[in-house]
C-alpha cells in the first residue's frame, strides 16, 4: 500500500518516508518469520468446473476450508496450507477461510501479506474474530495454550462465514494432509447431522468431565439417550445451514457459561463440543484425523500412529513438529511434517 509511495514523497517529505518505513518495520518484525513461495497448483482435467458467479466465494463446487490463523501458529498455518493444496486433485476450486483475532489488527496485515506472498494464486478471505467478547467466557484449562481465545473460534464460524457458504472442512493449524480434502469434504451428513468426524468410542469419556459433572443428574442427563463417543475437534466437516439453523453456537456458548459457575471439565474449546455433539455425529474414518502426534498434555512424550491407513496427521498435543526439529529433538514422525515447512531458515536468507 504505502510502500509505493516514497519514491515520489522523498524529496519533499523527508520525515513522512522515515515514518512510513518505520510503520513497515513495526508490523513485520513480530512474525520474525520469512516463508517461501509454494509452487502453483492446478486443477486436473476432471474437476468440476466452477460455475460462475458474480462473487466468487459463492460458487457451486467450491470445497470450503476454515482454519484460524495467527502469529504464533503461522508456520504450522502455512505447512497446513501446502498440505491441503499439493495433495488434491482441484486445488483451483478450494476457497480458504482464516480467522484471526480482532483485538490484533496489525497481524492481519501481517498474515495477509504473509499469505499473498507464499501463496499468490490462494482464494482466501481473512475474518476478524472478536476474541475479547469469547475471552470472558474462558475458565483456564490444564493447558495455558487450550485458552487463547482464537482456539474457540470454530465455533462461530457459522456467525463469521457469508451465508453462501453451507458445509466447511474445519482444520487445525497443527496437522498436515496427505489426500484429497475433497474426499473429507463430501463426506455425507444427511439431512439433520451437523457434524462429522472420526470417533473414538474406545477412549474413556467420563475423562472428560469432572466428578461434579457426573455427579449432578440435571448436567449428566444430557447425554441421556446417546451414547456418547470421544471426538477431536481439531478436524470437523459442518453443515453450516444446520448449524445456523438449530444455533449451536448459542448451545455451546451456555455450556461455556455454566463452567465459569462450576467446574464440569477441565480441556478448553473441546468439552462444549462434546457436550452438544458426542453421539450425535456422523464418524469418518480414522485415517482422517491421526491425532496426538504432539505428545500428551504434560510432559509431550512423541506418541506413534494408530493402527490402519493415514490420511492425515494432526500433532495435537502439547508438542509441535516444527518446535522439536528447531530444538533438535524431533519425534521419528516430526519428518512426515518437515516437507511442507515453508520458513525460510536463516541460512537460506543469507544465500
Ligand atoms: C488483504 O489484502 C488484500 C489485497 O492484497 C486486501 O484487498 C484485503 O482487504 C486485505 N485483507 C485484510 C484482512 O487485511
Ligand atoms: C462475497 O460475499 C460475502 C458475503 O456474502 C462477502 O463477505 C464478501 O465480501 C463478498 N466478496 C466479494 C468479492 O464481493
Ligand atoms: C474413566 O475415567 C474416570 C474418570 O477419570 C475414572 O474414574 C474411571 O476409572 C475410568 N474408567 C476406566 C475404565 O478407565
């Protein structure tokens, strides 16, 4: 924007160009972070043509993708991104939706250029995310990084999305692709599931909850009738319509009011959704979330892959791949990560 500027100001406006480039500086230095250009995708012969529409993001057959997107988890972001893209078979008709937090305008810019810069053929829309009306909902969690704010985000999109938008694949930035998203993406819901992803009914779902949960018949009878199974909601397929429709958002919102007032479970974004969902989803096959590469919430031990096929991997956890390798103490699957890591490494600078 104002970087074309100075050229013609110089001479007459001395003081105004060393404004200007200070304000660059102060708003690409907090990343710190210089990623490379991804190479250009494109569609094979058989995709569905997009028909056309005077605003784009509307479009028939476009696959809907939604991620939050912030400084700190920028370069997991972005290797995410790449993952999605090098893996599908129309990356041309996949349309990125970002949330990022309002209360930090400046990285949007930031994330914005960061973006346009590695990934100059993207269709992408950024949302600001009002993060501090959500973080006066937030009770801490046993881990500090499960109550920034953003981490709730998934469950507005249906609020943040243009109403066009109807069924999205929601990712986490802490995973990678290796198939077709749009393979998840058409993944049936049926006319009155809102949900789908990979259960896990062998995991202990009393875990989740604590004793006074349990304990108090009146909170415990909503999973009355179902029978409730474990889900990560780090990768989730949503009909935005049912969302909307039945306004889930809301019903999730006051189960987060209900833990400010007492003490039901102890994760952070995670049990609302298990309240309102678990037992209610339609399950996708396991391949499609490999959850827990990160290592456990207290110590980030390196955790194996389950049993059976992979199509996505996903460190959740509390360790992260690009973290382990920059220290020099990857775990043996951080490797499958590294391909899609787009930072350009210091040495990589100088060259
Ligand atoms: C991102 O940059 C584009 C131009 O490259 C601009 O049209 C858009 O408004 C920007 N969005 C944000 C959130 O800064
Ligand atoms: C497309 O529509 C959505 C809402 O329906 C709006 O947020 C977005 O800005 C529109 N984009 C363009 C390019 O008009
Ligand atoms: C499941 O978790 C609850 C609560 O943490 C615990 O009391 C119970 O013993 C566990 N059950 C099994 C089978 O591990």
């Amino acid at each position: 924007m104002a970087l074309t500027t100075p050229s013609i100001t110089l001479h007459t406006f001395f003081f105004i160009f060393y404004s200007v480039t200070s304000f660059t500086i102060t708003i690409t230095l907090p990343t710190a972070q210089r990623f490379k250009e991804a190479p250009k995708f494109y569609n094979s012969p058989t995709c569905a043509t997009i028909t056309h529409h005077p605003n784009d993001t509307c479009s028939a057959n476009r696959v809907h993708v939604a991620m939050t997107l912030d400084v700190t988890y920028l370069r997991g972001s972005m290797a995410a991104i790449l993952s999605v893209l090098q893996h599908s078979s129309c990356p041309e008709n996949i349309i990125f939706h970002f949330v990022s937090a309002a209360s930090k305008p400046s990285s949007a810019t930031v994330l914005n250029h960061t973006l346009d810069a590695s990934f100059p053929y993207l269709k992408f829309q950024i949302y600001p995310f009002n993060d501090g009306a959500v973080a006066g909902l937030i009770s801490t969690s046993i881990r500090s990084a499960l109550d920034c704010p953003l981490n709730y985000a998934r469950s507005y999109l249906a609020n943040l999305l243009p109403l066009c938008v109807t069924k999205i694949v929601y990712l986490d930035s802490d995973l990678v692709l290796v198939d077709d998203i749009a393979k998840l993406a058409a993944t049936p819901l049926g006319s009155d599931t809102v949900l789908a992803a990979p259960e896990y009914c062998t995991a202990n779902f009393s875990a989740y909850f604590t004793p006074s949960f349990w304990s108090n018949p009146s909170l415990s009878a909503t999973f009355a009738g179902r029978r409730p199974c474990y889900f990560n909601t780090g990768v989730m397929v949503i009909d935005l319509r049912l969302w909307r429709a039945g306004d889930y958002t809301m019903r999730i919102q006051e189960w987060m009011e209900l833990q400010k007032r007492m003490r039901i479970y102890e994760l952070g974004s995670l049990p609302p959704f298990l309240l309102v969902f678990a037992g209610r989803i339609v399950p996708v096959d396991h391949r499609w979330n490999q959850h827990g590469l990160g290592g456990d919430n207290f110590r980030g031990l390196c955790r194996d892959l389950h049993p059976g096929p992979v199509s996505l991997l996903h460190w959740s956890g509390k360790g992260k791949p690009w973290a382990r390798l920059d220290a020099n103490r990857p775990c043996l699957l951080d490797a499958l990560w590294a391909p899609y890591d787009l930072l350009h490494t210091p040495f990589a600078l100088e060259a």
